[in-house]
C-alpha cells in the first residue's frame, strides 16, 4: 500500500461491545500518532437496523488521546450533538436522510463550535445535498447502504466523488463503506481525500480477535 493511500486512510471504530472498542483502540493507540482523527458510528436502531455499543456516555468515559469525529446513523441528529459535544467529538457527519431540517442541524453543530458533515447514501442522487454545499465542513458520501459492512462498493461512488471534487469546495471529501485495497487508488484519484476503513486498517488477526 503506498503513502498516498495509508495517510488518506481513517480508522473506524464501528464496534458492538466494549471489548471490541477496547482491541481496536489499542491498535490505533499502537499504531498512530496522537493527531491521527478517528472515526466512530452511533447508531439508533431505526435509521439503520444495526445498533452500536459506541454512545457519548460509553465515550466519554475513555477520554481518548486521539482527536474523534462521529457518524451519526440516527434520526434526529439535533438531538446528539450536546451529549456528542462533551464527549469530546471534533466534527459531526449527519445524514441528509435522517432530518427534513439539514440547516438547522449544520447550525446547531456550528453553534456548539464543532465542524459539521453532510452524509448521503449511496443511492441518494448529490441534487439532495446542493445547496447545503457551501454551510458544512465536510462531505461523506457512503459506499454502501449505511449500516451493512462487508459489502462491494457502489460503483455510482466514483461519480459522486469527481462531481463534488469539480465543484472545487475545499473540505474534506471522504468515503465510508466499501473502501479497499482494489478501489482505493481509484477513489482518491476520483476526489476523495479520506477513506474510512476497518478492514485496511486493522489486520486480520485483530479483527478475528475480536469476533
């Protein structure tokens, strides 16, 4: 794997249990420098059928040595950000899927003096985010369906990613889901500038650990 695409890569925390948090954290903790962002879901169960162990209560607790952003897998986005806030988060990601009031959500994270990201599915057309553009701080656009891990990325992600990189926003233009060794060269050369990974960042071995 060459620089371009290590130092492109995220490491996610999507995590069940605290015993997963905990392996995994030690590798990033072993294996990166303090200013090295992470990234962790929180998931309600509704948006996405899957639920996480990653909550600000549980996360806040840790008090982590490493700058964090969230992934907000939830309806009502509104609603996490203060507990978000004094866990430590640094940006959060929300879904343009998950709100009918986006503005107001990217006001709320900017009035609690975090940065704040628009996410959209792999199968929402970019049309739905336009004219957010120019209010956030980021852009995540998924891979796959969120939630689902394990699965091929959606070949409309490169689409996506040279029409916003076009658009010349200057923000942090990631991917989430779907990212590997075969397509990640093709997606940084396609705009994005981060990838977020589980499966290139941990080796095998910590993640059958932890299964």
């Amino acid at each position: 794997m060459n620089k371009k695409i290590t130092s492109a890569i995220i490491p996610s925390l999507f995590t069940t249990s605290k015993n997963e948090f905990r392996e995994k954290y030690s590798f990033v903790l072993e294996h990166t420098s303090k200013a090295t962002c992470i990234h962790i879901d929180e998931m309600d169960g509704k948006f996405v059928s899957t639920t996480c162990w990653c909550t600000p209560r549980n996360i806040r607790v840790l008090n982590l040595k490493h700058p964090f952003e969230i992934h907000l897998m939830t309806y009502n986005p509104e609603r996490r950000i203060e507990a978000w806030k004094r866990a430590g988060a640094q940006r959060i990601h929300f879904h343009i899927e998950a709100t009918n009031h986006p503005l107001r959500v990217i006001d709320r994270i900017h009035k609690a003096k975090l940065k704040a990201g628009i996410a959209i599915n792999a199968h929402t057309p970019l049309k739905k985010i336009e004219l957010l553009l120019p209010f956030v701080d980021a852009i995540l656009v998924m891979g796959i369906a969120p939630g689902a891990t394990g699965k091929h990325l959606a070949t409309s992600t490169f689409q996506k990613l040279k029409i916003l990189q076009k658009k010349e926003l200057h923000v942090p233009l990631l991917v989430d889901g779907g990212v590997s060794h075969i397509n990640a060269q093709k997606l940084l050369n396609s705009g994005a500038t981060g990838l977020i990974s589980t499966s290139m960042f941990y080796p095998k071995e910590v993640l059958k650990k932890i299964k």
